[in-house]
C-alpha cells in the first residue's frame, strides 16, 4: 500500500507516493535524489542521518516518512545559501573537522541545531546532543 505524502523540504513544496514503510532517510535520498543526508549504522546511534524537521535537529533513519506529511525539512543541501556556506559548514571547513566526509553532514546539521539552542554548550551537552 502506498501513501501520499507532501512537504517542505529545503523551502521548496515536494509530493510522492511512498510505502508506510519508507524512512525519511530513503524519501530524501531515493526519492528526491538529495544523497547529502546519509545512513551510518542503521541502529539510529550515530547521527549521520541527521536533518533538521520544523526546525529540530532528528535522526531520518529513525522516521517514517509518512508522519512528516506536511512537515519543513532541512538537510544539509538547504543550509547553504547558494554558494556561500552557512557559518557552521565554513567552521567544518576551516578547522578541518570533515575526517572522510561521510559523517559530516550529519554532524554539521547536529551543530547548527546545538548551538541555535545552547549557546555555550558544555562537553557534556555537546557529546549528548543528538542521543
């Protein structure tokens, strides 16, 4: 059985039809081609996955796709603003802090979300953020 679904995703208003069973991680990539947002572990532990949904940041291989209808997503194609990047990203880039790359994005998108609520995050926060 399929669902239809609509949202927003990186400010633009986007439809498909999906199975119940359809992680936001799959609509993202397979049916939106936004290959950005990745699966690490397939446990929903390492955050790799992260975008942000009505402004908060939440592991997409943990949602089903179907529950976000009519939700805002960010990933990390959306956070630039065309060729200028978001401070967080330039942060990443200057300090180095892209290792592989593979994580990354999910680890940029976790940032933006930490900071925008905690201003001056302790360790501790910072290592517990996306739990």
């Amino acid at each position: 059985m399929t669902y239809s679904i609509k949202m927003t995703v990186n400010g633009k208003e986007v439809a498909g039809e999906v199975e119940g069973r359809t992680l936001l991680v799959q609509f993202l990539r397979e049916h939106l081609r936004l290959t950005g947002t990745h699966v690490g572990c397939d446990t929903s532990q390492c955050g790799a996955c992260a975008v942000h949904v009505n402004g908060r940041a939440v592991k997409s291989c943990s949602l089903l796709a179907t529950h976000l209808d009519g939700c805002e997503v960010l990933t990390i194609e959306g956070l630039a603003d065309g060729d200028k990047l978001h401070p967080m990203q330039e942060a990443f880039k200057k300090l180095h802090g892209l290792q592989c790359g593979f994580c990354t994005p999910g680890m940029v998108m976790s940032a933006v979300d930490l900071l925008k609520n905690k201003k001056n995050p302790s360790d501790t926060e910072i290592r517990e953020w996306l739990e």
